[in-house]
C-alpha cells in the first residue's frame, strides 16, 4: 500500500501546483453554481415583482357592445386601448399580447340572461403572453360572478345557492418545506459537481500522462500497477469530495443574499444539513472518480478522453431532470438506485422531513458498491500492456 499512498501524494502536489487543473478542479462548481443561483433568485423576484405591477393595456373590439364590461376592467386597473383594424394580424406580429372582441350578440344575450359571447384573441405559445391572457380571464370570471349574484338577488334567490360546495384550502406546507421549490435544482447542481470536480484530474492522470509520454516511466517502477492506478484514482476522488464541501459550503454563504423571503420560504442550511447532504453525496464522488478514470484509460489522447467525458456528464442529468418535470413520492427501493436516491434524499433532508437511517445506508451501500467495483475494474485495466502501450 505504501506505492499506493506515494502516487497519491504524487497527484496531489502536481495537481495542487498546477493553477488550471486547481481551478476546474476545486473551484469551478463552487463559485460559478452558487452565484448563477442567487442571480437567477433576483432575477425571479424582479420578474415577478415586474409581473404584478405591470399594467394591463388592453385592445377592445366592439366596446359598445357592453359598457359596464369595459367600466369594470377600467376599474380593475386595466387600460383600455382604441379598436385595431385588424386584431389577429396585430397578436400575431406580437404589437399587443392579448386583444378583447365583444360580438354583436352580446346586448341581445345579455339581455335575455343568457350568456353574452365575447373572445378572448391571443397566441398562448408566446410564453409572455401568458401573464396578460391569465389577468384577462381571471377578470372576466370576476364579473361573471359578480353578475350572476345580482341576477340571482333581483330575482329573490341567494347568490349561495349557486355555490353548493365551499372549498377551503388548508394549507400543510411550511416555509421550510416550499424552500424545495426554490432549491429544486441543487441535487442537480451538486450531481454535476461532483462529476466535474473528478472530470480535469481523470483525464489528465490517465490520458493525460499518456500523451506526455510519462506515464510508461511511472510503471516501470517495482511497484504494483493497481497500486498506481489506485493512487491517482483516490486523488480524483478526494478532489471530487472537496468540490462537493467547498459548493455546499458556498451555498450556506450566498443563503442570506437570496431573496427567499419574498416568495413565503424560510431556507437554511445548518452544520447538520450540511453534514447529511454531503455524507449522502459523497459516495457519487467516488463513483463518478472511478467511472471518469476508467473510461478516460481507454482513450489514447487527451481530446479523446474529453469527447468522452462530455457524454459521460450526461448522466447524473438524467435523474434530476426526471425529478423537475415528474416530481415522485420517495419509496424504499428507489434508495438502491444510485443517482436516483441521492436526488430524493437531498430533497427530504432540505424539507427536514424524518427519513429512515435503513434509506440513508441503502443508498449510501449501493452507490458505493458500484463505484467500488467500477474502481477495481479501472484499477487492474493497467495490467494489459495493450492498453498502456497501443498496439506495441
């Protein structure tokens, strides 16, 4: 074991001296992820503080048609503009995001209690356009209501008879809980980091050292080759786990900068936060180390093995995305799946929900089992010489 520990304090020294290779290493995922979060937080407020102040400036067609209409949406705040000649044509090159047509029928309708037809013109793939088309129909539902309960009070009826259900919304979340929402993507973030943070050392001790041509020196000496390959295998792994420390930590820092309080969420991450998260992350550092190694020890090059790093990446996307666009329950066999559980025991530590201590051994065993075998694969690969020397 002492050839092992001697490449390892080898690696560390060359890596800590090399300023690139620090850099990707060490510090690129714990400075760019949490300041491109708190940006995005701001951002967020500012679009949605933007969002309710903006004034709604409405086209009406066919205004005449219904007065107290337009009387109402005037003083619900909205302002209303003159009748373009051509309402569709003037949404569809985006001059105004939503346009009101009252039809001719709407006095007649109105009249005999019916209900009165008017459109609503407007583009809903336009994703900006969504804010106005929501504030437009929410105040036509409004005076909708508002109507029939004084139709149904002129006829002597309760305006409660037409509501026979009341709902009532009884809300269980906690500030702390709905800080999910806002940290969705930090399984994401600290997946990504703990493949990048191995990705700059895999590649340069394998591939890397094979194209300085200093790699056949190095085995040459009377020391085990699974030893050597095992030595830079454990450095990438400690650099990816200090990655890993150096983002949480980061985020614990930029915390009281973001602007959570402002959408009713109470997040912090105390020193027993911190030390679940990472005892859960780790084990993907170890596994994302011996992946990146073996597959980098079959390139021949070092822009090989980039090519095969940028699909590599992918992988702990995966995951993560599913969780973003399908939000699941957390079950006990989904702890056996590496990647997976890491995402939903991220979530459940950051909502301090109870989770078994069988979930956290689960998931922690199984990733370890993978990335343990994927290290010793990777560590015996060094004794065929094919692979080493090419074709020689």
């Amino acid at each position: 074991m002492s050839g092992l520990l001697t490449v390892f304090r080898k690696e560390v020294r060359e890596n800590i001296r090399d300023r690139r290779a620090l850099f990707n290493s060490l510090l690129l995922g714990p400075l760019l992820f949490p300041l491109l979060f708190v940006g995005l937080m701001w951002f967020l407020q500012s679009a949605e503080k933007e969002r309710q102040e903006q004034v709604l400036e409405l086209p009406v067609v066919g205004a005449e048609h219904a007065p107290s209409l337009v009387r109402f949406l005037e003083q619900q705040g909205t302002v209303i503009q003159p009748e373009p000649d051509d309402p569709e044509d003037m949404v569809r090159r985006q001059e105004v995001q939503v346009i009101l047509r009252i039809l001719p029928e709407y006095p007649e309708q109105w009249r005999q209690g019916l209900p009165a037809p008017v459109e609503v013109i407007s583009d809903p793939s336009r994703q900006e356009s969504n804010a106005s088309i929501r504030k437009l129909k929410g105040m036509l539902s409004v005076y909708g209501r508002q109507t029939a309960a004084l139709r149904l009070q002129l006829r002597g009826v309760s305006p409660q008879l037409a509501a026979p259900v009341m709902i009532r919304d009884v809300d269980l979340s906690t500030p702390k809980s709905r800080a999910i929402l806002a940290v969705i993507f930090l399984p994401y973030v600290l997946m990504i980091t703990a493949f990048t943070g191995a990705t700059h050392l895999a590649m340069d001790t394998t591939a890397g050292e094979k194209e300085r041509k200093s790699l056949e020196p190095l085995l040459i000496n009377p020391v085990p080759r699974w030893q050597i390959m095992s030595g830079k295998m454990l450095t990438t792994m400690v650099f990816a786990m200090a990655s890993l420390a150096l983002t949480l930590v980061s985020f614990r820092i930029v915390l009281p900068y973001m602007p959570i309080g402002a959408f009713g969420m109470d997040l912090t991450l105390g020193l027993d936060t911190l030390l679940r998260i990472l005892l859960v992350i780790a084990p993907v550092a170890i596994l994302a180390a011996a992946l990146l190694t073996l597959l980098a020890s079959f390139a021949k090059s070092y822009r090989e093995a980039q090519s095969y790093m940028g699909l590599v990446i992918l992988i702990p996307m995966i995951p993560s995305l599913i969780f973003m666009a399908n939000p699941i329950k957390a079950e006990a066999w989904m702890m056996a799946v590496p990647l997976f559980s890491q995402n939903l025991l991220i979530g459940e530590i950051i909502r301090e929900e109870m989770v078994p201590a069988a979930w956290y051994g689960l998931s922690i065993v199984s990733t370890l089992a993978i990335g343990l075998a994927l290290a010793v694969m990777a560590a015996t690969l060094y004794n065929r010489p094919k692979l080493i020397f090419g074709s020689s």
